[in-house]
C-alpha cells in the first residue's frame, strides 16, 4: 500500500533536526516542484489544527520544522526537570547547589567547601549546559569564576536565582593555610612544593557554554 505523500512528509520532519528546505522536500519526495512541496506543508499544517494534534509546523532559516504546540511547554519542562534530577549524581548536585548559592564562585572555592577536587564535576555541569563561564576571579592563577545558566532555572523550576530555597547558615570556604615563614623551624628545611596545578588557570580559552535561547 502506498503511503500518502502528506504522511512521508511528516515522517520527514519529525526525523530532522534542522528545518527542511521545500527544494529538498521535493528532491526526497519526488514532487513537480517547490510550490508543491509548500502545498503539502500547508495540507499537513492543516491536518495537525484539525485533529488536534501536539505538534504543528514552523518556518525558519529557509525550511519547515515539526515542533510542539506553546501550551504544551509546562509538560515539557516537567519532563525536563525530572530528567535532569535523576541523571545528577549526588557530587554533581552538590556541586551544582553551591554554584547556585555563591556565584559567581570559582573552583578553588568550590573545592574549599566541598573538600576536595571538583573539577570534572564543575566539566559535567558545564557539558549539561547548567553551569557557564562568568569570567575570571583577581587572584592568582586567576582561575574562572562559574555561574547557574537558564537551562538551570528551568530545569529546577525557578525564575531567577532569587527563588532558590533559604538554607540555614552560610557555604564558607575554608581559611588558606598559614604562610611559610610561620611554620615550625625543623619543616625550614624542607622544599617547597610545586603549586597544585589543578588549582591553576585551565587554560586561556574557555568552553563555549553560553545557554540556549
């Protein structure tokens, strides 16, 4: 049984993640021309209003894309936001909670509270799209300074940063340790140790971690 070309086109743009041209349209569905493959955007467009349906068509950069519906967008940060909270490990969430609580904070604070290194956790956020680059911090090393993204506030169901639950007391970050020349005289002879490359600035380029409009 043939299938109606209509039904391939939605097969289409469902498949594709990037809008799709009518002269492509008319390429993969052997159509007469691009105003023929408009046509079935346009019969398709009408069947979704008319049946109701979840999805409608949008027209961007050139092409068409299938999207959801504006009403639709509360399930869907429902689903979102769930998504998010399983797949955080509990150093992530951790980690996440006091970016979100001091930011902009920078990885040796966040190492500071937490006890110990935060690095990949600080990539994971970073890959996830919750955390960005604020800048750098006027310290030595001058080590990057993170911040909560919108992908955050979305995730977590929060306005703005002013909407996170109070907590009792504050995230300190503990005192540096004492300089050299107060330790004990029998430790004078010892040599010093390289600084803890870790806690130094990663590199003069940045991720590209600006969040999604």
């Amino acid at each position: 049984m043939m299938t109606e070309p209509v039904t391939l086109l939605e097969a289409l743009l469902f498949a594709s993640d990037t809008p799709i041209e009518p002269e492509r349209i008319r390429d993969v569905l052997d159509l007469e021309s691009a105003a023929a493959a408009r046509e079935l955007v346009q019969s398709l467009a009408l069947r979704l209003r008319t049946e109701g349906r979840a999805l409608r068509i949008i027209e961007a950069g050139g092409g068409f894309r299938l999207v959801t519906r504006p009403e639709m967008a509360p399930w869907l940060v429902k689903l979102q936001r769930s998504r998010t909270r399983s797949r955080l490990s509990r150093p992530a969430l951790e980690t996440l909670a006091i970016v979100a609580y001091r930011q902009p904070v920078s990885r040796p604070e966040v190492d500071g509270i937490r006890g110990m290194n935060s690095e990949g956790v600080l990539d994971n956020l970073l890959d996830r799209r919750l955390i960005r680059i604020a800048g750098r911090k006027d310290a030595p090393g001058r080590p990057f300074l993170y911040e909560t993204t919108r992908e955050f506030l979305i995730a977590f169901g929060l306005r703005d940063p002013g909407d996170l639950p109070r907590v009792e007391g504050e995230l300190t970050v503990p005192e540096s340790p004492a300089p050299e020349e107060s330790r004990p005289a029998e430790d004078a002879g010892e040599l010093t140790g390289a600084a803890d490359p870790s806690q130094q600035d990663p590199g003069s380029i940045g991720p590209d971690v600006a969040p999604r409009s």
